[in-house]
C-alpha cells in the first residue's frame, strides 16, 4: 500500500511569504492570518495595515474566478470608488490590483489596494492576496508606506 502526502508533487507546499515591516509597524500573529502587520498607533486612530491571505483552489480556478470574488467582497464596502485596476503578471502567474476608497462605519475615508495573485501549481491553484488599508487622516505619508510595504511582498513556491 502506497501513502499520499503533502508536500508532494500532487499537494505542493504552501508558498513562503516575506514582506518589509517598517519601523514603527508591528506583526500582527494573533489575526490568524499567514502575515499581517499594523502600524504602531495611538488607542482610537485608525490603524493602517497590511494583510495577507492564501486560499488554495482546485484546477478550475483562473483569475477571472478571482476578480468576481473580490468584485464581490468590494461591493460590499459602504461607496466603495474604485480609483485604479491594473492586471499584469508576477511570481509565476497572474496579477490583478484594485486601488479604491470607502467610508467606514464613523465617516473617515479609508483607502484601500488589494493584490491578488493566482499561481498555477500544478494539481492545484493558490490565490496569494494582499490588502494595504489607512485612512486619508493618515496622510501621504502612510498611505505611501502601505504601497510600498505591500510591492516588497515576496512569494516563494517549492
């Protein structure tokens, strides 16, 4: 009798994930997530961060199933404005960014880029997804720091 196992070539490990953590900002383990990290805020500020999330799809998935889910989960922001959508490609498959903005449950504009990459592995896909959010009461500044944080993700596949 033969064993399947994971890693293996038909259940490739998990992609590594690295990205900057700024001075000031803090890692966030507690969330649950595969890497999250916060700015170091005052109680009661709106805290910029910078999550990251990974699914991992059977070989029917595509970038198209992607872009609905997070057309999807969008929508579903109070106004959310999509300011900017860029698709290209990274890491060995295809990228999609969403730049937008809505208002959050005290009236503060809050912006928001999310990054979706779709990785074929193979037997299977995994959906890399990154999400820089600050308020437009961070300034410039921060908002910059997101952005930039968030281009420093490296994904790493076995």
């Amino acid at each position: 009798m033969s064993r399947a196992t994971f890693p293996s070539p038909a259940f490739p490990a998990y992609p590594a994930l690295s990205m900057n953590k700024p001075e000031g900002w803090v890692e966030l383990a507690a969330v649950g997530l595969p890497l999250a990290i916060a700015a170091d805020v005052p109680a009661k500020q709106f805290r910029p961060n910078v999550l990251v999330t990974m699914t991992r799809h059977g070989v029917d998935h595509s970038m198209e199933a992607a872009e609905r889910d997070l057309a999807s989960r969008l929508k579903r922001l109070t106004r959310f404005r999509e300011e900017s959508r860029v698709q290209d490609e990274a890491f060995g498959g295809q990228r999609l960014t969403i730049t937008g903005r809505f208002s959050s449950g005290r009236g503060e504009i809050i912006h928001q880029v999310v990054t979706v990459v779709v990785i074929n592995r193979g037997y299977v896909y995994d959906v890399v997804e990154i999400t820089g959010t600050c308020s437009a009461q961070s300034g410039e500044n921060i908002r910059n720091d997101v952005v930039d944080i968030m281009k420093s993700l490296d994904i790493a596949c076995e």
